[in-house]
C-alpha cells in the first residue's frame, strides 16, 4: 500500500474575463491620467464604437458614463478611503492600480451596484489589466473598504470641520484644498453656500440646446425631443435642456449648426453683451477669443438679426475650424481668421461691441470637466494672469469710443475675474484703460442672486450654469 497523501489536483488555470463595460471605463480614465485627455473628449467616440459593433446597449453606456465620471468626481474622497486601507503612501500605488481601486471604490460606495458584484468586477478587470498579482492587491483593499459605507468612510478619514474647515471640505466634497479656498473666497459666505456649491460641482450637469435666433427655435427643439425630454431654459430665451440626456447630435437642427450644445450660462453671456446698450454705430461685432464657438454662433446670429457683422478670431488652428463649423449657414456676414488677440490684425476702434472670453483655470466648469480640478495647479494662474490682462486691453483697444466690451472667463477665481479687470482699468503693467464699468444685471433679466455688480458671476448651485464671469466695460476715449 501507497500510504503517501494523495495530491489534490491542480485548479484549472481560467482565463480572465474581459468586461466591455468596466474596460472601456480604465481606458477613459488611463487616458485621462497618462495623455492629459478629457474624458468628454473621449469618451463619446468609445461609446459609439462600442454601440456601433453592437457591443454596448443604453444601459451598458449609461454605466461606462457612471463609472468614468463619478471615479474622476470622487478621485479626492476615494484616495483618501484607499490610503486608509493600505499600508504603503498611496504615490507608491501605480496609477493603472489606483484606478482600478478608485473605480471599484465608486461601485461599493457611489452605486446601488451590490457589494459581490462590484468586488468580483474590479478583480476581473484587474486580472485583465494588471495581472494575478496586483489583482489579489485589488481585491483585499475592496474588501476592507465594503466594510463601511461612504458616510462612515467620510467620518474616519476626513478632520473635523471645526479642526480644519478647508480640509474637511476638500474631503468631504472631492475638490483640492487649494480650490476650495478659492472658492469659497470668490463666493464669500459661511458654510453652506460653500457645500452648496462644492456639491453642485460633483452633479452630473443637464445637456442644455441653444437655438440660435432667426435659425432655429425653442419650439423646433422642444418638438423634436419630445416633451418628456425638454425643459425650458432656466433663463436663456434660446436655451432648451434635455430632461433625460441623449444624443444632441441625431436632432436635426443641430447636425445643421442652427442649434448647438451650449451651457445657459455662456448663452447669458453673449446675449448680455449684444443687449449692452449703444449710441451711435452698431455694424461690426468682435469675437477675439472665439473657439470652439458655441458664443461666436449666438453672436453671428444676433448680429445677423440687426444687420451687423461678426469677426470671429481664434488662435490656434484647429480651434478656428470649429468655429468655422459652429458658424456654417448663418445667414448674416461673418469671417472666421486665425489670429492672436494680444497681437491684433485690426486697427484700433473698428468694432462696436468686443466680446473676449479669455483662456483661464477652467475652475467654473469643474461639472463638466472633473478632471480639472486634478490636473489645475495654483502656479497655472500666474501663467493666465498676463495673458488675460493683455487680451482685455486689445479688446478695450479694438472697439470704438462709445463701444462695449464683454470680459468674461469660465471661473469664478477672484485672480482671474474682477481683479484682472480692476487691474487693467487701474493701468496696473500699464497705461490706465479709458473705460467705465457697465452694469452688467440688468442684462440678464431674470436671473436672481446677482449680487452687488456691476459684474456678474453665475454659480451651478444658484443658477444650474456653469460658473460664468462677465464684466461689460464701455471705452470713454
């Protein structure tokens, strides 16, 4: 007799099962991280190729768009919950690693995905991407996180609001500390407004349509969605939101350039300044910063309406040629060039009403671009200062005396709005700017919680937009 212990046989060796839906989601996200890529840049070409050979349905797209934004919203609060439950510095943590965890984070604790689901997902998709090694690393961090949900991670691993307000909030709400501050400085108030609006920025925003005037109308929208997927615009006359999402592509205006995608807030912007009120002359408009050109195409089409001209200039190339396309079949003159605003092809005073809004921090559109509060760095504003200052005094060069400028940015970071306009009318890094500030609020009937003006800022959690600045300044001499 053998009274040697039999061998247990060795477990088949399984290949992992590639998820269509989680593996699109980590390449959205790797392409975030490793190219400097916005997720709403690529993710939409994905998701149609998928739906395109058949891999993907509503329901599959819809969770690709969950895990890939609320991961990216989330980054914040779920670094720290996975610091906690590891025992090396999360920066020793690869990158592809973290995004499987934070991914797999988000399914426990930002979904109603159940607890067994979400771990055995993330381990499969880190079998697939990373390999059996860190998949095993994958799944023992998940599990120690599926032990608490998000509020009872959120009470561990954040300060006390009374020990460190900035930082409590910037965990608590997923937003860097340097930002909140920022912030919270340009909103002013004490503590709610500041959650209020740090929460809004963490919403999924609505797709808000433009129905660009003497071209296309709110009803042509409203009748082609349908009116269980259109609602009125908050404020904008030409806006239309789309209550249930979809593609804003298959409407037909759209696809015609009579309608577009725009945000209420730069609808507000451009309808200001074309309300601004004039004496004399009003037959030459300037768009000086004009891609991609959601507001050149509300410009053209209010100036078509009046007889009036658009220059739409943008500097770089490819830019220009969105605006091109933004701009196609209005009926009224317009031109579209490539040139830099802080180097003018125009003589001076040859425009009536000048709209710049500038490249800033983006920190007003955190909604719709979450990565940016990642990827922006306190320094990048002094690389915009001198850029900013130096468009706003062409622009205040280029329209007549008499004439209107719109300054405007997406943020609402006081370095980047009122202080860079104060800064030029003051003439500080150079001569004092022959202008007057124009109330701004009554230009934008309507809208409440305008503050004090004579600018106006717009906040997601006060008025569903973008945070939108505009200052309107009229040229004295």
């Amino acid at each position: 007799m053998n009274d040697q212990p039999r061998r247990r046989p060795a477990k088949p060796h399984r290949r992992p099962q590639k998820d269509p839906v989680r593996f699109l989601a980590f390449e959205v996200l790797r392409a975030v991280d490793e190219r400097d890529a916005y997720a709403n840049l690529v993710l939409p070409p994905l998701l149609k190729k998928a739906r395109a050979k058949g891999d993907f349905d509503h329901r599959d797209a819809a969770l690709a768009t969950e895990l890939v934004y609320g991961t990216l919203r989330r980054q914040g609060t779920y670094d720290a919950i996975v610091a906690a439950c590891i025992d090396r510095p999360l920066r020793e943590v690869d990158p592809p690693v973290l995004d499987v965890l934070n991914m797999g984070v988000h399914q426990l604790l930002g979904t109603r995905i159940p607890t067994h689901a979400a771990v055995s997902a993330s381990v499969e998709l880190a079998r697939v991407v990373l390999g059996e090694g860190r998949a095993k690393f994958v799944n023992a961090v998940l599990r120690k996180v599926s032990a608490d949900d998000l509020d009872g991670w959120v009470e561990k691993v954040a300060p006390s609001y009374e020990d460190d307000a900035e930082d409590h909030l910037a965990v608590v709400h997923s937003h860097p500390r340097w930002v909140v501050s920022a912030l919270w400085d340009a909103l002013g108030g004490g503590r709610a407004g500041i959650e209020d609006l740090l929460d809004a920025d963490n919403e999924r925003p609505e797709v808000t349509l433009v129905a660009r005037p003497g071209r296309s109308t709110t009803d042509e929208l409203i009748e082609e969605l349908g009116e269980d997927n259109s609602l009125p615009g908050r404020w904008s006359p030409y806006a239309v939101r789309m209550a249930e999402g979809g593609e804003p592509g298959a409407l037909t205006a759209v696809r015609e350039s009579r309608a577009g995608v725009q945000d209420e807030g730069s609808q507000l912007v451009a309808a200001a300044l074309a309300a601004a009120p004039l004496e004399g002359t009003d037959a030459r408009w300037l768009d000086g910063c004009a891609g991609p050109g959601g507001k050149a195409a509300l410009l053209a089409a209010l100036a078509a309406d009046r007889g009036a001209a658009l220059l739409a200039a943008e500097k770089q190339p490819h830019r220009a040629r969105l605006v091109e396309r933004a701009l196609a079949g209005n009926p009224g003159p317009y031109q579209v060039i490539t040139a830099d605003g802080t180097r003018p092809p125009w003589r001076p005073g040859s425009f009536d009403r000048v709209l710049m809004d500038v490249p800033c921090s983006g920190l007003g559109a955190l909604r719709r671009r979450p990565e940016a509060r990642w990827r922006r760095r306190p320094e990048d504003l002094e690389g915009f200062a001198p850029l900013q200052r130096g468009l706003l005094r062409e622009a205040l060069k280029a329209v007549r005396v008499g004439g209107v400028v719109g300054y405007a940015t997406c943020s609402p970071h006081l370095a980047e709005t009122r202080v860079v306009v104060e800064d030029v009318l003051k003439g500080r890094g150079g001569a004092p700017a022959e202008a007057e500030w124009i109330d701004a609020r009554p230009l934008l009937p309507g809208v409440p919680a305008l503050g004090d003006g004579p600018d106006v800022q717009l906040w997601p959690h006060l008025h569903g937009t973008d945070a939108m600045y505009l200052a309107l300044l009229r040229r004295t001499a």
